[in-house]
DNA sequence: GCGACAG
DNA sequence: ATCTTGTCGC
C-alpha cells in the first residue's frame, strides 16, 4: 500500500504532539460497563467490531460493527493510523457507553508512548487499556507460569507495561495503560476480565466476531 | 550496516 | 494481520 510523500513523518510528529496529552491517573470509579474492541483486513478493508459487557460480572450488553477503508500500511509503531479509524469508527457505535476500553495492541508500551490504545483513548476521550499478544518496544523477565503473575516491562529505564500471565503456563500478555487509567488498573481490570483465556473476554469476543465478519463477508457490514 | 519490529 | 494441516497438551 502506497503513501503519500511524507506521511510517516507526519504520523511521527502526530504522536510526539498527542503524546502530551495523555493521562495516566487511577481510575476514581470502579468501571460499571467495559468493553473490547479489535479488527481484521479484507484487502483494502478493516472489519472492526467492538463489544461492552457490564463489568465485573461480564454480561454482553451489545456489538457493533463496521467496515473502514484503510488508507496506512502497518508499520511497526504506527499501528494506529491503519487501524485507529475503524476502531474509533464502532467503539462510537456501542450502547452503553464504556468505562473503559480494552484495544488489542499497546498502550504506552510504545517508542512515543503513544500506542493505539493511547491514541484511541486520547481522540476519543475514554479510558483505555493496551492489550497486546506480543512485544513492541522494553525489556522484561519471564513472569512465573501462574495467571496473575507478572513482571515489569520496561523501556529506557521507565516502567511502560507489565508481562502478565493471563491464564497458568499460556504466553503472558502484554498489558499498558492507554489514556486515563494507571498501570495497578490496567493489570487489575485485565486480570478481572480473564476467564480461562488467554485474552480478556472484552478482547477476545471483538477478536471473534472479527474473524466471524471475515468468513461470511464483508459485504454485510455496518460502517 | 545489522537486527528488532503491536497488528 | 494473513497464508495454512496436523498435532501436542490441558
């Protein structure tokens, strides 16, 4: 997928100037409704779903969907800007309103600390929570193989996100906070979401129903 | 120059 | 992310 001349730099500059927006305090209300949002590719397209449960007790309360013409490629740090509209596009879509987001993908566990967690969180002025199956960016241990176990991540001597065991002897997680919550949140709420898998529930049905929309089609989609 | 590199 | 069968482990 071609670029216009430039705009990697300007993404670039895009996250050092959003970056300063980003707040990380601890939540002061314990989230009431919480939700996932995540994405799959159909050539030129992003088939995003998103989902709110009531939270702790976990009760899907509703899903949208939506279809999205990308217009970035991925490229490593830029996640964001490929899959960012279609995310925003559907989370914009669900009723009730979250609390809190969960986005497959970082937080500020990222080389501008400016993750599509943060960056999604930040446009759209909600709590979010980085959620990601993989490292992007800092160093870290082998957390222990028991759920709940973790160790820090960190990224040029600051802590950015935590390695969390998610379910007993699975890959760990890696969790960082996005926009408005702060780390003990982001591993608390992850870790309430966990029900014998490795993704939260919030994440892993968005990541279902992505797959779903793939298999049937995209021609059916909302967006 | 070489290796790393969310989804 | 996506391309892909059988297969090992809980």
């Amino acid at each position: 997928m071609k670029l216009p001349p430039g705009s990697v730099a300007k993404a670039k500059t895009l996250q050092r100037r959003l970056r300063a927006r980003i707040v990380l305090a601890h939540l002061k209300e314990k989230p009431k409704f919480i939700a996932g949002a995540d994405a799959a590719f159909d050539g030129d397209f992003a088939l995003a779903a998103a989902c709110v449960f009531s939270f702790p007790a976990l009760e899907l309360l509703d899903i949208k969907t939506a279809c999205v013409k990308v217009k970035f490629p991925y490229i490593p740090g830029l996640l964001a800007f490929r899959e960012g509209p279609a995310v925003i596009n559907v989370v914009k879509k669900l009723r009730p309103k979250p609390d809190v987001l969960l986005i497959d993908g970082q937080g500020i566990a990222h080389p501008e600390r400016m993750g599509i967690a943060s960056h999604v969180g930040l446009l759209l002025g909600i709590p979010t929570i980085g959620c990601a199956k993989s490292r992007l960016v800092g160093e870290c241990g082998e957390p222990g193989k028991k759920a709940g176990s973790r160790v820090e991540l960190v990224y040029k001597g600051e802590t950015v996100g935590a390695v969390l065991r998610t379910k007993d002897n699975v890959r760990p997680m890696f969790i960082s906070p996005g926009h408005l919550v702060d780390m003990e949140d982001a591993v608390s709420i992850v870790l309430e979401c966990a029900r014998g898998f490795r993704m939260p529930e919030p994440t892993r049905q968005a990541d279902l129903i992505t797959k779903k929309m793939k298999r049937e089609g995209k021609q059916q989609c909302a967006g």
